[in-house]
C-alpha cells in the first residue's frame, strides 16, 4: 500500500470472529508485486447469501456470475482477487472463473455455484488461469489469517486496510456482523460500489438477507462517490452463516430483525465511509446534504451533480469558499429549483438565501471550516420535503499522479 491517507482511522478495529468464516490468502501475482493478491473466505454449510452488483454494463463475468448465483441464496467459499479485473476479457475471464469455481468445489465438496468470485484491478487483461490455480491451491491450504490481513489483501490503490463491525440482539442471542471492503478510485454509486464483503453468524433466510441489502445499499454505498466512475466490477456480498444459534430470520416482522439490519446497515455506512476517506489523492471528507428538494430522488440527484462537480472539489481542496461553484452544480443538475429560493452553506455557516449573497456575510468562520479535514457542504431548495445526503472527498494533484500510473 502506498503513503496513508491523512483520513485514515488510526487503526484496524478489532473485528470479531464470525462463526463459520475461515480466512486464508496467498500469493497469485497477478501483477509484478510482493504481496498477498488472493483472498480465499471459507463459510459453513448452509450459509445464506445476498448481492448487489454494479450496473455497468461494461462488467466482468465475476459480476454476471454473481448475480446468478446470488438468486440461488447459498453460500460455501469467496475468492478475490486483486490485481486483475478480469473485466472485458470475453470467453477467456469468464473460463478463468469458472474454473477458479470448479477448483474451490472440488475442494470443498460444494456446488460451484455456491462459490463466489471477484476481481479488480486492471481491465482488459485476461485473468492468467495458471496463477489463478496455483494461487486458489496455495491458499486452500494456508494458515487462517486475520480480517485486517484479509482485508490487505483486496486491496489495490487502497492505502488502508477498511474494517467494521456491529452487533444486535436476536432473541435471547447476542449477533455479530463484520465487514471488509476495499476501495479508492473509480467510485460512484449505482446499486452499490467497489468490492465489499460483510458477514454476520445470524441465522437469515435468503429472501429476507437480500431485502436487508437493498435497503441498506441506498443511503450507504449507493450515496457515496469519489470520481463519478462506475466500475466494471463493483460487487457487496453480505453473507449469514446461521451459527449463532437464533430462531431463523424470515421477515423483518420477526423479533430482533430490525436491531440485525440496523446493524449491517451501521456497518455498510462506516464502510462506504471509508472508502471516502481513501479516496484516491484525498486530503478532505466532504458530507453534501440537499433538502427543500421536491422529491428525496431529487435532492439525492442535486447532492450527487454537487458531489461530483470537479470545480466544487478542487476548490474545497484549496480551502475556497466560492459558493458560486455550488449554485453552478445545483443548477446543472437538471431537477427543479428556484435561483431566488435558493441557499447554500459551508458548515454551520449560510452564505447565501433567497438568491443572493447573505447581507454582512462573513468569510472568516467559512474559511475557517475549509481549513479542517471533515467538511458539511449544504444547499437548501426551498421547493419541498426532499432531503439527501452523500459523501465525497476533495480533488487533489494525487488522484492525477495515482491514476496517470496506474498500469505501473
């Protein structure tokens, strides 16, 4: 991993051990690197998967693949690889992944459908399918390892491991839920975003597990975004191994459904989050909220043109506070507002309402606020009830530096 990101958390939190998750990796050199690039995630019979994947239609077979299996609800093992998107490699990727499948299965005495592959990293370049075997076959024997050596692992332009975890209460049991997730550039929402994998021991039919995964996917990876650009190969798979001894979970009816998917949830937004904050180049985390919207759709579509808006970004990335760029995005954004309705905010700090500058607005506090590391970003439409908030980070020198040499 290259220089930290001045964002980071201090440290990996400490995740605790899902029952009935094993973790191994090993070296498939997909790229010419000295490091980890296999991920292999060993789960119990009987576990129950969800997925979202992305909507490019540009995607890898690892994503077609996915969302197939995903329809069949069950779960045996997870393979990821980095360094390698396998994306926009016809035949060739997707014979390197059903054979990745039928390897695994064979090991496990599973289906290879209940075998599920990702990758990402350079597209366009077949995976090699001799590394991919003596990769998988290396580490179906390694020793287990840690979710922070896991999570390493999946790692591409990361400069961070990313981890969470919550836990809930499910009748007389205590539940834990865990998550890893790797991402930093080529970031922006569209069912969900880059790679990430969260695991709870709950017991969860498959219907409900997905229902639980669309909802959270909405207001967490599905509202943040780093550089507007989907990737190929954008996968969230949420798995429940059923160890913790609960009555089954089929409706969020049930006792304790509601605690488990404001746990998952919790853990997909400190995620989504994180991603952020390793956005790449990143040296400021930017929180943009729209209300007065007249629809949440909109507000959401008015928060993402601001978000994604690369004057906005490069100007908070200068400690700016040209709220000019603000309105541009509001008005660009194609939704309904009111130049004369209009107000914008840095913080806590209104500069401008009703279509003009605030009367004895003063730069001082505003400037002040751009100075820090975590910065609000507000605009009020004044049309209606309409209210969404997405994250960003700032645009700097180093995302052209990271992504001018990338294929490196």
């Amino acid at each position: 991993m290259t220089t930290r990101s001045p964002l980071a958390p201090a440290t990996f939190p400490d995740l605790p051990e899902i029952a009935g998750v094993t973790r191994r990796v090993a070296r498939a050199r997909y790229k010419d690197w000295d490091r980890c690039d296999l991920t292999f995630i060993e789960l119990a019979p009987g576990t129950a998967v969800a997925g979202v994947f992305t909507r490019n239609v540009c995607c890898s077979s690892e994503v077609e693949l996915g969302r197939e299996q995903v329809k069949r609800g069950a779960a045996r093992a997870l393979v990821v690889n980095a360094g390698n998107s396998n994306a926009f490699t016809g035949y060739r990727g997707r014979e390197a992944v059903e054979a990745i499948m039928a390897q695994v299965a064979g090991h496990l005495g599973c289906d290879a459908s209940e075998v599920f592959v990702s990758s990402t990293g350079v597209i366009g370049v077949p995976l090699p399918k001799d590394k991919a075997r003596a990769g998988v076959a290396a580490a179906l024997t390694a020793e287990p390892c840690s979710w922070e050596v896991a999570a390493e692992t999946i790692g591409t332009t990361d400069t961070f491991a990313k981890g969470s975890t919550a836990s809930a209460i499910v009748g007389d049991r205590t539940v834990h839920v865990a998550g890893i997730v790797k991402g930093s550039g080529m970031i922006a929402p569209d069912m969900a975003t880059m790679l990430g994998y969260i695991f709870t021991d709950a017991a969860v039919a498959p219907a409900l597990l997905q229902a639980m995964l669309n909802e959270a996917t909405g207001g967490t990876f599905n509202s943040i975004t780093v550089d507007s650009d989907t990737s190929t190969s954008d996968t969230v798979l949420l798995f429940a191994t059923g160890q913790a001894g609960n009555a089954m979970l089929a409706s969020r009816d049930d006792p304790g459904a509601d605690a488990l998917y404001a746990a998952i949830r919790e853990v997909a937004l400190d995620l989504a989050h994180q991603v952020v904050r390793d956005g790449e180049g990143a040296s400021k985390f930017i929180e943009v909220q729209v209300t007065g919207a007249v629809s949440d759709a909109s507000a959401r579509r008015v928060a993402l043109s601001i978000a994604n808006s690369p004057l906005v970004k490069t100007a908070i990335a200068g400690e700016d506070a040209n709220w000019g760029r603000v309105v541009m995005a509001v008005g660009k954004a194609g939704e309904p507002a009111d130049r004369d309705r209009l107000a914008i905010r840095f913080g806590d700090h209104w500069v401008a309402k009703d279509g003009l500058p605030v009367e004895g607005y003063d730069e001082a506090p505003v400037a002040a606020h751009l100075k820090g590391q975590a910065i609000r970003v507000g605009a009020d439409l004044g049309l209606g009830e309409g209210r969404a908030t997405v994250w960003t980070c700032d645009l700097t020198h180093g995302y052209i530096s990271i992504n001018a040499d990338y294929r490196s």
